[in-house]
C-alpha cells in the first residue's frame, strides 16, 4: 500500500517548520553564564593549563558572543545582585578563580565532551558548540514528540499537535540555553518513549542511564522509572530493579567524586544566597531558614510561569483517559518533578522539560488515541515509517 502524497506533504511542511523554529534559537542564544564553565570544561579536557583555560575560554566569549550579552558575563553592566556582576568581572581577569568554579560544570560530563569535539575535532566554535547541542536536541524532540503522537493521532493532527508544544515558550528556550538541558530532556524522553511506548526495555533503561551523565539530577527521573516497572507495571524484576537504581546513585557519587566537585551546600549557597569569588576557597553557611526562604521563593515563580497551565493539561488528559502510557508518564514524571524540587527549590522552568512534554503528552492521547486510523502503513521519515495506529 502506497503512502499518500497528503501525508508525505504534511510530514515534509513538519520537517520545514520545525528546522525553521529551531533557527531562532541558534540565532538568538541567551548565552546564560553557567556556559563558561562548560566550555571551561571542554578546554580543560584537552590538557590545557589553568592560563590556557581561562585565556581560550574568554577568547572564545570575545570573538563568539554579542556585545549586550557580552557585556553582561564580563559583569561590566553592573546588572543583577552585587555579589553575581563582581564575580563575573573577577572570572574575567583571575584565571585561579575561574577554574575554582570549573567542578561545579564537569558534572555534566556527555556534555562537556561533545564540546570537546565539536571545537577540536570538528573546528566549531566553543560558543557555537554549545549552541548546536541545544539546538539539535529541541529539534531532535521534536521529531520524537511527533513520531509518538503519530501513534494515537492522524499525521495532521501529530503534526499539529507537535508543533505547537514545540513553539510553548518554555520548550523553546530549552534551545536558547547553553546548558545540557535540552540534551538531557532529549535523552529522558527517548528513554520513557522506548519503554512505555515501545517496550524495548533494554535501550530505554540504558538511555536513562546514560541520561545520568548529561545531568546527574536524573538519576530522580531514571529511579522512579526503575520503580514504576518492577512495582507497578511489572516490566522489570525487582532484584534487576533494585541494581539499576543503586547504579544511577552511584553513578551520581561517582561523577560528583571525579569532577572534584564542592558539595551540596555550596550549590545551594551560589544559587539562593551569594555567587562567590573563589568556591573553592569558601566554607558556605546555608541552613534551613535559607532552604525555605529559596523554597518559598520557587513555589511563588513557579506559580507565576508555565507550570500551572501544563500541570492543568495532564490532569485533564488523565481524567478524560486514563491510558496506559498516560498513567506511566504521570507517575514517572510527577515523581520528578516534586522530589527534583524538594531537592533543589528553583523556579527555572528548563529544569521541567521532560514534565512539561509529558503532560502535552497525556492530553493529546486522550484527546486523540479512540480516533487514530486503523493499522497500516504510515508516512516515512528518513525511511523509517511513522507508525499510527493505536495501541
């Protein structure tokens, strides 16, 4: 059977727009400041001296970003807190303090070394490396989102439906970041999709294994997904469970061990009290009045932001049609979600991905699964058919 000329037409208009959207973040970067600690790390990963770090680092700011937001990670705009301006403005001229601040970024470690080779292997600019990994991984969801709802909606609809999560605000700047959250969030989704979508237990388990190394904080996503399989759904063992979930923790132990980095405490101290000088130097005091003065922060820009609204759409998905894979994305992901945030109390939505893409999710399949075509061939993409028919 023949794949219809409508249908080719669609997924090519898809491709179109979704190459077209990702062309503004690659041209519109927010060049946020935690990217000169990976691309600090990229360097450093070539047996580059603490001088030579620091000196290709900045380099690479000056010849790579634009005036504006160059200004502002130099710190010489004076924006923002006092403590955040004199910090960037020291990093800019003290190669010893910059590197103190070099372990808090080689946690990430995927992404520090796909950096790497994109600037010494490959001649892309440090900057612009960071920006491509962004960039091809909201595009790469965005294919992934459209080829899972082509399994409960027509191609229009997937099309449609795709298409608009992607352009949502809070999807879109996961491309403007220069930090392995879009990455991250690619690599979760794909795991989730190969598991409750798929069934192929083996690569999804190992995709959010490896999801650890891009971003060490899901391991939270990839233990509640351990979880979920050998409790509920009975897709694991429990024993094989059990060692899954010790390999992810340890996992996190054994990044945080190599990275040399400083602890919990200074986390929590640079991002709700003070950005210091030298973090290596410093012995932070944050106690539980800071903790719940940054929670109580969190909870009142989370309220403010995005997260409501996707929040109301998977709990209207799950109450007009509780499927299978609806019922294991919210478990999974809410399970993230709150113990993401009682572990780290920030408002910044590029934390929420996988969340936000689950809860778009679980609407469309209600919304959709009971009018999806029967069995049969769908629209290919690079070959690979674009199954829709509903599970």
């Amino acid at each position: 059977m023949q794949i219809g000329f409508r249908q080719r037409a669609i997924v090519t208009i898809y491709l179109l727009l979704l190459t077209l959207l990702s062309s503004r973040p690659y041209r519109y970067s927010l060049y946020d400041m935690d990217m000169m600690g990976y691309i600090g790390n990229a360097v450093a990963i070539s047996g580059a001296s603490i001088r030579q770090i620091h000196d290709t680092s900045y380099q690479a700011l000056e010849a790579e970003v634009p005036s504006s937001p160059k200004e502002h990670l130099l710190g010489r705009d004076k924006a923002g807190p006092t403590s955040q301006w004199d910090s960037r403005q020291d990093r800019a001229v003290n190669a010893d303090h910059f590197a103190e601040y070099l372990p808090c970024f080689a946690i990430r470690p995927i992404f520090n070394e796909l950096v790497y080779l994109l600037h010494y292997k490959l001649g892309v600019g440090l900057v612009r490396a960071t920006i491509v990994i962004s960039v091809f991984s909201y595009w790469l969801i965005g294919m992934l989102v459209f080829l899972w709802v082509c399994r409960y909606a027509t191609v229009e609809r997937a099309a449609l439906g795709s298409l608009l999560l992607m352009l949502s605000p809070p999807i879109l700047d996961l491309a403007r970041f220069n930090t392995p959250d879009a990455l991250a969030c690619l690599v979760s989704l794909a795991g989730l999709y190969l598991i409750f979508e798929r069934g192929r237990m083996f690569w999804g388990l190992t995709l959010l294994l490896v999801s650890v190394y891009v971003r060490t904080d899901n391991a939270i996503l990839a233990v509640a997904v351990f979880a979920y399989c050998s409790v509920i759904s009975s897709q694991l063992e429990k024993t094989k469970a059990a060692v899954l979930a010790v390999l992810a923790v340890a996992s996190v132990f054994l990044i945080n061990h190599f990275a040399g980095d400083y602890g919990l405490r200074l986390l929590y101290y640079r991002s709700f009290v003070a950005i210091p000088l030298a973090p290596g130097e410093l012995v932070p005091n944050f106690g539980l009045a800071d903790y719940l003065t940054a929670f109580r922060t969190a909870i009142s820009q989370t309220m403010n932001g995005y997260l409501p609204l996707f929040l109301f759409m998977g709990v209207v998905g799950i109450c007009a049609q509780r499927h299978r894979t609806s019922r294991s994305i919210a478990a999974v992901t809410t399970f993230y979600l709150i113990f993401h945030f009682l572990l780290f109390p920030s408002g910044q939505e590029r934390f929420w991905g996988v969340f936000y893409i689950g809860c778009a999710m679980i609407l469309m399949i209600a919304a959709w699964h009971r009018d999806a075509p029967p069995s049969g061939p769908a629209p290919a993409v690079g070959g690979a058919q674009l199954p829709v028919e509903a599970n």
